[in-house]
C-alpha cells in the first residue's frame, strides 16, 4: 500500500536530477528559449529550489553541458579489434546517435549557447575535440603522429562536428549514408597525406593491410575507380607523374 509521500532527496542526488532535466529540456530546443520555471516544473520543485541548488541558469546549463560534453567524448571510445573501417564506422553511428537524440543541445554544445565566451564552456568543448583526436590516434596505434597524420586527424574530427551542425538543418541527406561518407571522407584524408609523406605512409599502410574486400575502405576505392574515365588511361590505370 502507498503513501504517496514522496521521498526527500539528497542534494547531490537532487543536483543530478535538476542536471538531466535540464539536459532533456536543453536538448529538445535550445538552452536560451528554456526558462529556469520550466525546469523547476518538470523536475517537480519551486524556482526558489532550483536557486539552492544552482546559483543561476549559466551554473545549471554548465552542469548539464559537462555531462553531454563527457556523455559525447565517450562515444568515440572503441575496443580496437577488427579492421579500423568498421570501427570507424561503429564510431559514426555513435556519434550520429548522439547527435539525432541531442539536436539542438548538441548545436549550443559545440558552438557555445548562452554559454559563449566562457572559458569553462570552451574548455569543454575542446575536451571533447581533445578527446575524439586521441581516440582516433589510438586506432591508428601511434602515441606521436607525423605532423601531417595530426594534421589529418584534427580536420577529420572538425568535419566530423561540422557536417552534423549542417546535417540537423533539415537532415537532407539520409544519416547512414553521411555516416558511411564520414569514414571514406577519413580515408581520403590519409591517403592524400600519405602521397606527401613517407611516415604518414607508413602508418596508414599499417593499419589498412587488415582491411576486408567487403569494408568501408574498399568500397570507396571501388566508388573513385568507377570514376575513372574511359579510354587508355582508365583502362591501363596509368597517370601522368606530377612534374
């Protein structure tokens, strides 16, 4: 038989509370258009309570953007088993799920919300950057990358941010298919860079001699082959040397 008394909360438990109702709230539109009286009526206590435990919606939006922040980061964590195409692409899927669940949170995250200009919000933010570099690094099993390598694995993960950004406008493009292109688009990077560079060629060499026939990898290569031209240099595979 109940009561109907509610059970009192302790403050760290209430804290997290009020954090992942400010999260939904915050991820449905964006933090700027949710109201500190609309998180005190959906987590069930006064606007006064609210105050006790945040001293304001700035500390409040910081809080729940912390736990996105490490929520996101942890996405990118991966056992590094099997070839890196699936893995990269077991990692898209992730992140993209994050994304499809966090939409407007996930643009106030990676471009500040009412947050901008704070120093906690960018450290944040580059945190989580911080953190998909080093994961992908770790894939690529190297702790000191060619400064190409680096180079590439840092525009990857900006790329990576920014065609979601673009993607939540109106998600034109089916989200499988940008998640597959993420990781030719990964791919493409490293092969380029590894055409400059010895050592970058080295490690992308590597890691790709595991590759399957019916991966990610090999399918892109299928897709520029067919765009090769017909005619005696698509058909002998021979291109002019660079001068």
């Amino acid at each position: 038989m109940t009561t109907g008394v509610r059970r009192r909360m302790g403050v760290e438990e209430r804290r997290q509370q009020l954090i992942g109702v400010a999260l939904d709230l915050f991820s449905a539109r964006s933090p700027d258009e949710v109201s500190i009286d609309e998180i005190a009526s959906a987590a069930g206590i006064s606007r006064p309570l609210v105050y006790h435990y945040f001293p304001g919606k700035q500390s409040l939006y910081e809080a729940a953007l912390r736990r996105a922040a490490d929520d996101l980061a942890a996405r990118f964590v991966e056992p590094q088993e099997g070839p890196l195409g699936a893995r990269l692409l077991r990692v898209m899927r992730r992140f993209f799920d994050f994304v499809d669940e966090h939409g407007p949170g996930f643009f106030a995250l990676m471009r500040g919300g009412p947050a901008v200009g704070s120093s906690r919000t960018t450290a944040m933010i580059d945190e989580v950057r911080q953190a998909a570099y080093d994961q992908i690094l770790s894939h690529l099993r190297i702790a000191e990358p060619p400064v190409r390598l680096a180079l590439v694995v840092r525009s990857w993960v900006s790329l990576a941010e920014t065609t979601a950004l673009l993607w939540l406008d109106g998600r034109r493009i089916p989200r499988g298919e940008l998640e597959v292109q993420l990781v030719h688009d990964f791919a493409a990077l490293c092969a380029v860079s590894a055409s400059y560079d010895d050592e970058t060629a080295a490690v992308i060499t590597g890691v790709l001699k595991d590759e399957p026939v019916d991966g990610p990898f090999a399918d892109l290569l299928g897709r520029l082959m067919a765009l090769v031209p017909a005619g005696p240099q698509g058909a002998t595979g021979q291109v002019p040397a660079p001068r």
